[in-house]
C-alpha cells in the first residue's frame, strides 16, 4: 500500500506516520494537554456561576432601598453599596499615589540607567519586596505605618486602624508589579530611537522623559491600570488596616476607618456566625464579590488593549 | 557693519565649540537619576525596616521560647498558643499546589505553545487564562466557598467539618495559582527556538516526542522559576484560605496526609491573622514570630527561582 502511494518503490507519506502504537500515544498526550487547558475555561465557570448564583439569591431576598442607606452594617441588614465604593476608591487612589512615582521611577532608572550589572543586582529587590505575603504588610502597616507614619504627620488623634494606612501599605505592595510591567514596556522601545535621540544632541535625562516615556506610554497605562485592579483587590491589609470590622458608616474622610469590598467579605466570613448561612448578610459576599470581579475584569480588559497596542506598533 | 557681524558670528562659534566640548557638568540630569534610584532604595528601606521591625519582636520570642512554640498548636491562652499546625497546613498546601496547579499548568501551556492552532477557542483559551490571572485571590476564594465548601461539601469533608477542609483549601489554591504557572510555562516555551523543534521533526519524531526530548529540557528552567514563584505566591496567600474556612480555633490532628484531607486545617498566614486580631500584647509577639518563619520560608523559595533564573538565563 505505501509502495501505491509513493510509486515506485520509494519512501511515502505513509510509511513515516510511525507505528500505531506511537500514534495512540501522541493523541493520548495530546487528550491530556487539552484537558489541562480546558479545566480553566471549567474554573472560570465555576467563578462566574458561584458568584451569580449568590448573588441573585442576594438581590431576590433584600429590600432595594437597604442599598443605598446610611452604611454597610450586614447584621442589621443596611448594605449601603457606596461605603464600600467609596473606601475602595480611596485605598486605591492612596495606594496609586506611593505605587504610581515609585514604581515609575524605578521602571525607568532599571530600564535606562541601570548598568546589565547593577540591574541584576537591583531587580531582585523589587522582586523580594513583591513576595512579602499580604498578610505581613498588614501587619508592618499597623506596627509602623500608622503610629509612625500616618500619626505623626496628620496628628495622634488619628486612630490607629484608617483607610490611610492601609492605601499606603497597599501601595507598597503593587509598586513592584507596576515597576515590572513599566519596565518591559520601556524595555521594548527600540534603541534606534534612543540612538536618533543622542544623535541631535539630547541629554540621557531628554531622551529618557521625551522620547522613551511617550513610546512606552502604551504599556505604562496597561501597568497603571494594572496596578488599581491589584489595589482594588487586595484584602488582607484592608481587612487588618482599615478598621471596618463588622460594619462602616458612609464617609469619605480618609482618616478614619472606612470598609471597601474585600474587608467587607472577609468580616461577613470570619463574623460571629462563620461562613456558612441562609439570611441576605451572608449572600450579600457573593454580591460584593460579583461588584469586584466584575471591577476588576474591566480594569484587566483595559490594560490588555493597552499592551495589545504597545505590540502592533514594533 | 560687516565687523559686527563677523564678532557676532565668531561669539556665537565661540559658544557653539564650548558647549560641544566643555565639561559643564549636567548638574540636572544628574539629579534626575539620583532621584530615581532614590525609588529603588526606598523599596529596599521598606524591606530592611518591615524585615528589622519584625525581627526585633520576633527573634527574642523565638530564643526564649521557639521550642515550645513550634510544638504547640493553637490556643485562646497565648502561653499555650504556637504554630505546629501552621506549619503543617502550610506544607500540605505546598503538596497540593506541587501535584495539582503545576503539572496541569504546565500541560495546559504545552497544549496552547505546540499543539493548540490560532483558532478562536485558543484565542478564547488564551483570553480566558490572562482574565483569570487577574482575578483578586478573595474571589477565588469566594468560589471554593461555592463549589468545594457548599457544592461538593459531603465529598470534601463530610460531618461536622462542613466542606471546609484541608482538601477544599488546597484545590482551591491551587486553582488560584494555576494561571500564573500557565503563563510563565508559556513564556518558557515560547522562548525555545523552533529551529529545535524543527530538528526534532526532522528526524522523524511525533509531536510529544519533540516536545518531551528537545522543548522541555530547554524550557525547563523557565518553567520552574514559574513553578517556584507561584508556589511562594501560594504559601503566602491568606484571603481565600479564609474564604474557606481555615480555622483559627481547634483543631484535631491524628493521621498523615490523607487522613487530614477531609479535616479542618490552618496554615501560617491564617494564623499571623488569628494572632494579629487578638488585643493581647502575647499575641501581637506571636504574630511577629509566626511572620519571621512564614518570610524566612518565602524569601528562601523566591531566592531559589531568582538565582536559577540568573544560572540558567541564556539569549538564543
């Protein structure tokens, strides 16, 4: 049959197929790759109906008018959604203002002045300071950052657990991801414009600010908004830091305690009555939890059309 | 008239040669760049003061008594209190992230690098992977909380444990991670030349036989440092543990591995949030000792992946 298909006596298409036991290995291994590949398309389902599915037992069992009351305080049934709006934002905006100049900054010293050396060398701080567990910053943030930060500068009769605090710590803890995400982005700019830009004349410092910054600015928006979407989820600090246990009135002073949406899943699930229960308070989580995913996708989405347009351009 | 212009001219020739060849320094410029390592040198004087302020309560809780901490388990009375169980979680969630979230990623970044062609459900594949490394660890959380605690509760830890066992937490987690090791496994294959491929097929080889004996050996170190990262992300994640129930009361332990699967469980950073929301002075100090350990155990696993990416790091 292999000679019919290669005429002549020579070496078909057929004959190189390999053995059929071979064959039934490769689809073997490639079944197992696909598997792999789809259980995540299967995990996002499962993220999408475990919140929806919670969330509309939320939004079918409370009165529409507790949404937009006086605070969150689930136990007494006010899910005033703005409190927690409102404090997220403030972490975020916090947390950008030390994550946006500081990462910024080190993206460009690592990636336009940084000799190969001392930039192996500088990296890897930035990188340790991304591993610090959440949990840890939390803690740093309460032992340090508000008595010795926040206190000193606004004043002792600051309390200790603010929103203040904890957006500082949060911000500590996205400026290695911005700075990295930045970094690559200037990375990418190609020499040749860095070249042309010596070539009249410019300073390292001109080249740096008006030709590097302006091609990266693609992707340093994509690592800005990167950023927020991290700050907007984080929870272990707010949920230490922020002082919203239990329940927050509605405010927008930053020097208080204030709840955003993680710390307000994480009390309704470490509450006096757990994890598990029937009443709103607890199908309320998966409806904040929807608020921030959905939050959060949009964010991500955002700076993936970012990136996206960094990478036609070269 | 004309000898003016010829001393202009001359002046401005004059200005032109010593701004190309003087040495004024460009004093600006160089202020730029020092205050730019300034933001480098403050991530550092973050890490070194939370690193001291931490060990400066820690270390002497530790000699007086880390014997007995180490030993003892969790407890309302901070002389009894330690992190025997702490440790253990910690490790068994270590296991589950080693056997689930980074064989399956690495198979799903195989499938997606060699084997998956640009059609629209790679596309949607890819799209997919990328959204969900995004998602906010607590939302993971929230959703073992739904399938692995109240969907599949009789299988994950039946009785009174209610769902909320060692087996939830640790497939929940490793779902977390899953993508991060998906996408740097990618990165690491991507980065392997297809001329090696090419050899590979040139000789006759199947698919998976290219990709077994020429890709991963290349990829391998890229791959692991993915592997090495996301378990140190694992190991230190707090929000979707608690999600799940990681308990911060008592708890029962007899048995190895398996027989813990369908227990309740803590882990090291559940405790330091246990300890750090008590008022008791004991407990704050316990806290801090807890973090020494649990950092000491990150930067440790994220000193391995730094320094394999710096042995192994190669431009084709």
């Amino acid at each position: 049959m292999a000679q019919s298909v290669a005429g002549g006596g020579g070496v078909g298409a057929i004959d190189l197929r390999g053995t059929p036991s071979r064959r039934r290995r490769e689809r073997r291994m490639k079944a197992v790759f696909f598997s792999a590949a789809f259980l995540c398309i299967v995990l996002s389902i499962a993220i999408v109906g475990s919140l929806a599915g919670g969330a509309v037992q939320f939004l079918s069992n409370v009165e529409f008018g507790t949404l937009w009351s006086s605070g969150w305080f689930p136990r007494r049934n006010l899910f005033d959604l703005k409190t927690l709006v409102a404090g997220t934002i403030m972490v975020s905006v916090i947390a950008m203002i030390v994550a946006t100049p500081v990462g910024l900054g080190a993206a460009i010293y690592l990636s336009e002045y940084a000799s190969p050396r001392r930039r192996r060398l500088l990296k890897p701080i930035l990188e340790t300071l991304a591993s610090v567990p959440s949990v840890v910053m939390a803690f740093f943030a309460l032992r340090f950052i508000s008595p010795e930060i926040v206190q000193r500068f606004f004043g002792s009769d600051v309390p200790l657990f603010n929103i203040t605090a904890a957006g500082l710590a949060v911000g500590l803890l996205v400026t290695p991801l911005v700075a990295s995400v930045a970094e690559d982005a200037m990375h990418a700019v190609p020499n040749a414009l860095r070249e042309a830009s010596a070539g009249i004349g410019a300073r390292k410092r001109t080249t740096s600010i008006r030709v590097v910054f302006p091609a990266a600015v693609s992707g340093i928006s994509a690592a800005l908004i990167l950023g927020i979407s991290r700050a907007i989820g984080e929870t272990m600090i707010v949920a230490i830091v922020a002082g919203g246990t239990g329940g927050s009135l509605f405010s927008l002073d930053p020097l208080k305690g204030g709840q955003t949406m993680t710390a307000a899943i994480t009390s309704l699930a470490t509450g006096s009555d757990q994890v598990r229960g029937t009443g709103p308070a607890y199908y309320s989580l998966f409806f904040v939890g929807l608020l921030l995913f959905l939050f959060t996708l949009a964010l991500n989405l955002l700076s993936e059309r970012f990136v996206r347009r960094v990478r036609t351009r070269y | 008239m004309a000898t003016r212009v010829t001393a202009a001219e001359s002046a401005a020739v004059a200005q032109v040669r010593r701004e190309l060849s003087g040495r004024r320094t460009d004093v600006r410029g160089i202020v730029f760049e020092l205050v730019l390592l300034l933001t480098l040198i403050l991530a550092l004087a973050v890490l070194i003061v939370l690193l001291l302020d931490v060990s400066r309560t820690a270390v002497p809780v530790l000699l007086d008594e880390g014997g007995r901490i180490f030993s003892s388990g969790l407890s309302t009375l901070p002389e009894n209190a330690g992190i025997y169980y702490g440790l253990i979680g910690t490790l068994y969630l270590g296991i589950f992230v080693l056997v689930i979230a980074i064989p399956l990623g690495i198979a799903a970044a195989i499938y997606l690098e060699e084997y998956a062609r640009d059609t629209r459900l790679t596309r949607l594949f890819t799209t997919n992977i990328r959204n969900l490394a995004g998602v906010p660890a607590i939302v993971y959380g929230i959703m073992g909380l739904g399938v692995f605690v109240v969907l599949l509760g009789p299988i994950t830890g039946p009785g009174s444990v209610e769902g909320k066992s060692l087996l939830a937490g640790g497939l929940t987690i490793s779902l977390m991670v899953m993508p991060i090791v998906i996408i740097t496994a990618q990165e690491a294959l991507r980065a392997v030349p297809s001329s090696i491929r090419e050899a590979g097929f040139g000789v006759g080889a199947t698919r998976w036989e290219v990709v077994r004996s020429h890709v991963l050996p290349y990829a391998a170190p890229g791959i692991l440092t993915g592997a090495v990262l996301s378990m140190a992300r694992a190991l230190g994640e707090t929000a979707p543990l608690i999600m799940v129930g990681a308990v911060t009361g008592f708890l029962s332990t007899s048995g190895g591995f398996l027989d813990q699967l369908q227990q309740r469980f803590t882990s090291l950073p559940t405790l330091v949030f246990a300890y750090v929301k008590k008022p008791q002075e004991e407990f704050q100090d316990l806290a801090a000792a807890t973090i020494l350990v649990l950092i000491v155990f990150i930067f440790v696993v994220n000193l391995g992946a730094i320094l394999l990416r710096n042995r192994y790091e190669r431009k084709w």
